[in-house]
C-alpha cells in the first residue's frame, strides 16, 4: 500500500485503477451498494450530486457499519450519536444510508423519488422530512457549526443528567466547501477551545469543488489549521477501511475534537469522469453510469441490492438495538427521567408563568423607564432561575447585550456544568451552533449581539426558520438610538431584512412591559425562532395593564383618539413614546389621533382582517420607527406617510441624531397636520 502522501500525488484515474484491481472486500461490496443507489437515483432525477456519496461512500460504511451509535428502529432516541451531512449537497449518501439501514420511511420509492416533490429524500437533506435527518444542510460549512452545537448540548446535557442518560458521539461528514467557509473557521476554533472531545469531523478531502481543483482558490493546510485550534488531526487514505477504522477508533479515544481528513477520489467508479469536477453536481450520464457499474462489479439491477449485501446493511441498522434497551432501562428507574422527558419533549417548567406575573405586576407598579435591553436583563432575572433548560450567551457584548444574570455560570473548556456560553465573536458560528443545540433537544438557547451584526448570523437565522427551532436571539442597541458609535453599528435596514424571513418573528418592544411580554412569547413559541430588537437608551413606560398579553396581538391600540380618529400613528420600540408625546401636544390643539403599537408584525399579519382593520383605522396613517421604511407601505397603505431613516446613521449623541434626521414628536405633529388640514 502506497503512503497517503504518496497517493496524494497519484493520477486519480491510476488511483482508482489500483483500488479496484482484485476481488472485492466485503466492506468494498457494502460502499458499493451506496454508490449503486446513488448512481441510479440521480440519473432518475437527471439531478443532483454522485461525486461525494461515490467518493465517501467507503468511509461512511465504516463509520454507520462499526461507530456510529444509532438503531434504526427508533432514530429519535435521545442518546443516540448524531450524525450531520455538512455537506449537504451529497444527500444521497445520507438517504442511502437510511434506506440500507432500515429506517422506516425511506423504502426504495423514496430513493426513487430523490428530488421530486414530497419525497423526504430532497435536493438537500431537510430536518423534519425524515426523522432521522438531524439537521437541514446545504449551506456548506453551516451544518459543521450545528454540529458543534450538538456536541456542545450533549457535554451540557450530560453535565446535567449525567453520563448514564446522556452519553453519544457527534459525526460530521463535510467538504472542501465547508472548510473554506468562514463558519467552519469560527465554529472550530470554538470547539477546539471548548474541547469538545466528542465531535469528529470527516473531511471529505478530494481537492475537487464545483469549479475544479481546490487549489484554484486555497492552499490552507487543513491539519494545521485543525491542530492550531486545539484538534487531534489525522490524514487516512478514504478508500482504505482498516485505516479509516483506525481513525475513527482513535477519535474515539481523543480528549480534542478530531479531524480526520478522508483522502477520496470524488465520484469513485466513474470510469472516466473519477477524480473531476464534472461528478460534483450532475448525474453522470447512461454510459458512464454502467461504466461506474462495471468497474464496481456491481450487476445487480438498478435500485436493487443483493440479498446478502443488503443483509449486511440490515444488521448494522439493528447494531445500536441492545444499547437503547439498556438505555431505555436505566432512564425508566432513574430519578431524573420525569425532568429529561420534561425538557426533551420542549415542555416548559410548572411553575415558570409566576415568576414572570410577579415581574410584570413589578413593572406595573414601579414604572421603570429603562432600556429595553434592561428590562430584558430583569426578565432573565426572573426567568432564569425559572427555567433550568434556558441557557444564554452571547458573541463577545455581555456588558452591551445584558444578557447574563445572577447564578449563570459560564461553561469553560472541559466544564459544561454552567449556563452561559461566551462564543467569542463568531456570529455565524453562535447562531448555527444555537440551531444544533436546540435540534440537540433539552435546552432554550438566547444569544446576544447587536442588531446591525445579524447580518453575521442571518444564514443561521434563516436555518432555524426553516427548520422551525427555538432559538432566541437578543439583538441590542437597535438603532441610531445607539447614538456615539455610528453609521457602522447603527441598524437600518435590518429590521425590514429580518422581517422578510418566513417564519421568524421580529419583536420590537417599546417598554419594560412590552419587554417581558414579547420574551413571554418567544419562550412559549416552538416552532421558529423569535428575535428581540432592543434599545439601547431608556423608554419611558407606557403600559402598566397586566391582565392581556398584548404583544401577542403583534399590533394593538395603546391609546385610543379622544374623539373620532383624525390620525392613527403606528409606531414600535423607542418611537412609540414618540408617538405618544404626538398625541398629547395635538390633543391640545383638538386633533384626536390614535396611538398603534406594533412589536411584532409577523404576529400581527396572523391576527384576522377584523382585529387587523380595528387596530390600522380608516384615518391616515402615519408610521414611526428609526429605521428605513421599507415594507411600511404594507400597513400604511398608499397615502401613508412614514417618518424613520432614509440612508445611514451618523456619529453623534443620540438625542442630536433623533432630531438630525426628523424623528421627533415634533416633526409626527407636523405630518398629521398637514394630512388634516
Ligand atoms: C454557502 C454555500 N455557498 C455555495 C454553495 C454552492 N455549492 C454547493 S457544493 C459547492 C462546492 C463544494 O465543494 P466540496 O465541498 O469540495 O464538495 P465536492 O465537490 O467535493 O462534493 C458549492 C460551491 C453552497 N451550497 N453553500
Ligand atoms: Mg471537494
């Protein structure tokens, strides 16, 4: 056998020869059934992507044959390994696993039906299609950060729960792709740092990417890279089971993550296309297709495998079946099976709901004008202790984002036992590793930023949409409100970004009751994630009535027009005082206007057109909020007049700034006059 950096050199074609000269090993004959599915699902769909499921197909079936932990009678069980495709874009080979393996819901019509509408093996592997699809991944380098979060959730959990319950692995397959991507830069690093002995990435190392050789655009050394971060590395020739067995194994016994990357040939068996770009992402074609058969020796007919091969593959579905009746044992008798089933199942703690009435009942009778970032902090306050399965972080603006509280003790390297996670500044990394925890199950994870750096985690938002997770994020100093710091950290455009985003809710509370009632929500919702723009300047209080969760109604009358409406003023967050100030001075002058605020539009477009027309009026409309206006037509209707940003921020006190760019009550009185008159 040729060293690996021998092979490194070889001519992909010459490699390929070499490997496929002689009988073929049974753990060969099992890669190859992969390869075969693989084969002849994407020239079914004339779509979708053999290079990868060719070129790993030989480390997958050491991993899912002899390491990963799992039974395929029951792929949700909690102390199951999780196993993440980062690289999405080689599906079949998950869904191939799957179908091999046993799982129920992925019979060969499914295979048959790769990338056609309904079928759960889609483009890209879909949480929620198929349960044992742990995440959604596509965006490359995005599933190797959920990963981290997995891991992450499994070291907290097991802290927690203790080894007996919570006790697995997590395994990522991922590419050039997701190691170019910056995320994977910032998720390792973390995860290096953290010592997250329990992750193994396979690198699915075979120099190829859509445009042709990695060394087009990179010439990182990958194990170092890895090994500076604080990772066990190792190099394997990825067509050689005993040598990727070995690796596995010794991961297995690392106390760092590992990295080991898979020297692959990228479309493996593809007599001529092998080792090239053109088997990345388009089927291969009828004659290259059999040429790939033959040179497997695979001649069994398509979308069929040999009863013995598929035998195999059967028994390594049903390996884990012993450790999950141990498992499902020891919980029945242990003592904190109730609290592990509680916070698996979502299901948030009796009890949780008082402490927030007692908070709420506070900030009715003391009337604090705080920003809202502090009343979100005196949420925490109650809620923390209220709610062990909460756990916070933030990317590196704790201070700023207020979003660490008393008895929230930080995890550090090699101890999960605390509930707070400095994520450094890695946006990306913090938001995808947010998603894994909350797939992981057992834990509500909040983070802290700044609104303006959501575009840093915007993709990983957009994944726990889709993916409907509950995650929240506390995303401060959400506005030009912020004052001295600028155009570069004062949001404009970001609250109309977030809000395009299906299925997210974009909260905007105007005071500390509206604080706590849209993190009221947020902790009640669990199917998406829900996102907190908070001031960073004081608000005065506006609501002192506790009986309703208003905010529930995403737009609500606060105050309504003494007299027939003249105006409505539609504001959110720290305009809405604004507004509020509008009213009085045109009262005094007897012009009636109504006051709307309106925290959450995503809640307020479900609410019915009865509610929606109540609240809106028929008066004009005059919209408020310190931040471009795009999208306010959708409430303001045509004739609507809206008063906020149009371009950037500037540098200067915050106060200064209100009145530099027309955002006063001053300036609303002016609007409504002149639609009045
Ligand atoms: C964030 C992101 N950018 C771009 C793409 C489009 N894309 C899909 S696969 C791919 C190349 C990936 O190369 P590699 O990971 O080496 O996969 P291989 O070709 O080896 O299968 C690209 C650019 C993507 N899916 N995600
Ligand atoms: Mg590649």
């Amino acid at each position: 056998m040729a060293s690996i950096d021998a092979v490194a050199d070889t001519n992909a074609l010459d490699r390929q020869a070499a490997l496929l000269a002689g009988p073929t090993s049974p753990d060969r004959c099992m890669a190859n059934a992969i390869r075969a599915l693989t084969i002849d699902a994407v020239e079914r769909a004339n779509s979708g992507h053999p290079g990868l499921p060719l070129g790993m197909a030989d480390v997958a079936t050491a991993l899912w044959t002899r390491f990963l932990k799992f039974d395929a009678a029951d792929p949700r069980w909690p102390d199951r390994d999780r196993f993440v495709l980062s690289a999405g874009h080689g599906s079949m080979l998950l869904y191939s696993l799957l179908h091999l393996t046993g799982h129920a819901g992925m019979g060969i019509e499914e295979l048959r039906n790769f990338r056609q509408l309904h079928s759960p093996a889609a483009g890209h592997p879909e949480y929620g299609e198929h349960p044992a699809i742990e995440t959604t991944t596509g965006p490359l380098g995005q599933g190797l950060a959920t990963a981290v979060g997995m891991a992450l959730a499994e070291r907290m959990m097991a802290a927690r729960f203790g080894k007996s319950l919570v006790d697995h692995r997590t395994w990522v397959i991922a590419g050039d792709g997701c190691l170019m991507e910056g995320i994977s830069h910032e998720a390792a690093s973390l995860a290096g740092h953290l010592r997250l002995e329990k992750l193994t990435v396979l690198y699915d190392d075979n120099a190829i990417t859509i445009d042709g050789g990695t060394d087009l655009a990179c010439s990182d050394d990958a194990l170092r890279r890895f090994a500076a971060y604080g990772w066990a590395v190792k190099r394997v020739d990825g067509h050689d089971p005993a040598a990727i067995a070995a690796a596995l194994s010794a991961a297995t016994r690392s106390r760092k993550p590992t990295l080991i990357a898979c020297r692959t040939i990228i479309g493996f068996g593809a007599p001529h296309k092998a080792g090239t770009a053109a088997t990345h992402g388009s089927a291969l074609g009828a004659a290259e297709a059999a040429g790939a058969k033959l040179a497997l020796g695979w001649d069994a007919p398509p979308f069929t495998v040999p009863e013995d091969i598929a035998e195999g593959w059967r028994r390594a579905g049903s390996r884990g079946a012993a450790a999950r009746r141990s498992w499902l044992k020891r919980a029945a008798r242990h003592p904190l099976r109730p609290e592990l089933e509680r916070v698996l199942a979502g299901k948030l703690p009796d009890g949780w709901h008082a402490a927030m009435a007692t908070l709420k009942a506070q900030f009715a009778e003391t009337k604090p004008k705080l920003a809202t970032r502090q009343s979100s902090q005196k949420v925490l306050e109650a809620l923390v202790p209220a709610i062990p399965e909460l756990v916070g972080g933030s990317a590196d603006l704790t201070g700023s984002n207020l979003t660490q509280v008393a008895n929230m003790p930080a995890v550090t390297p090699g101890n999960f036992a605390g509930r707070y996670i400095h994520w450094g500044i890695r946006e990306h990394a913090m938001g995808a590793a947010m998603n894994g925890m909350a797939l992981h199950g057992g834990l509500i994870p909040y983070s802290g930023g700044f609104l303006v750096f959501s575009d840093y985690m915007r993709p990983a938002i957009r994944l726990a949409a889709l993916m409907r997770l509950r995650v929240i994020h506390v995303l401060t100093h959400d506005s030009i409100g912020l004052g001295e710091d600028g155009p570069t950290h004062q949001p404009v455009e970001h609250l109309a970004a977030l809000r395009a985003i299906p299925n997210t809710y974009v909260f905007r509370p105007a005071d500390a009751m509206e604080t706590a009632e849209c993190w009221e929500i947020a902790l009640r919702r669990n199917d998406g994630p829900s996102l907190l723009a908070l001031t960073r300047q004081a608000t005065p209080p506006l609501r002192t009535d506790t009986a309703e969760n208003r905010c529930a109604r995403g737009g609500y009358v606060l105050a309504e027009a003494d007299g027939a409406r003249r105006a409505t003023l539609i504001a959110s967050g720290s305009e809405l005082g604004l507004a509020m100030a509008a009213r009085d001075a045109l009262a005094a002058e007897g012009i009636a206007v109504a006051v709307v605020s309106l925290p959450c539009w995503e809640l307020f477009a479900l609410q019915d057109e009865a509610w929606r027309s109540g609240v809106l009026g028929s008066a004009p409309r005059i919209g408020i909020e310190a931040a471009g206006g795009f999208g306010w037509e959708r409430w303001l209707g045509n004739d609507g007049c809206f008063i906020g940003m149009s371009g950037f921020g500037a540098s200067a006190p915050a106060e200064q700034l209100y009145k530099h760019f027309g955002i006063t009550s001053d300036a609303i009185c002016a609007a409504v006059r002149k639609r009045v008159a």
